[in-house]
C-alpha cells in the first residue's frame, strides 16, 4: 500500500504498552506482535499509515486500553 510523506505516523509508547495486542488484532495491516506480544509497526520504522488506513488505525488508537497508541500528523500546518 502506498504511502505518502504527508500520512499520519503511528507510534507506540513501549513504556505505556502492556502488550495486551489488541492493536495487532484492529491493524493487521500495519501491526505485527513479538513473540512476547508487544507491537511491531510492521514498516519498522516511520509508522506511516496510509490513507485507506487512517479510521482502521484511529479505531485502533481509541481502543488502546493504556493509551500506549498514538496517531500524530506532523506535516499538517495549523
Ligand atoms: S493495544 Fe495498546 S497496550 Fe495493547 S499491545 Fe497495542 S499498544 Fe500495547
């Protein structure tokens, strides 16, 4: 799936996360576990998230029991 400089990237605060993998489960597409169940972007990385993708990794953002998911848009201008 293309990805454009101007996408939103995804983050995951490791410290905040408790591996509960409910985001793998809600964003396959762009999420992976480890083999201890803590998320792996899966372009390593950037976390760019494609625009088909942007309500699917929103969604996955509010579901997020311990607020360890983030979505930030650095490119858009205030
Ligand atoms: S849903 Fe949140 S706490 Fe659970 S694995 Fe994903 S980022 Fe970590």
């Amino acid at each position: 799936m293309a990805v454009t400089h101007r996408d939103p990237l995804l983050r995951v605060n490791p410290i905040a996360c408790h591996a509960h993998g409910l985001c793998a489960e809600l964003l396959p597409e762009l999420i992976d576990l480890d083999e201890w169940g803590y998320p792996v972007l899966v372009d390593g990385v950037r976390g760019a998230v494609p625009a088909p993708l942007v309500d699917q990794a929103r969604a996955a953002v509010a579901a997020c029991p311990t607020l360890a998911l983030r979505l930030s848009y650095p490119h858009r201008v205030s």
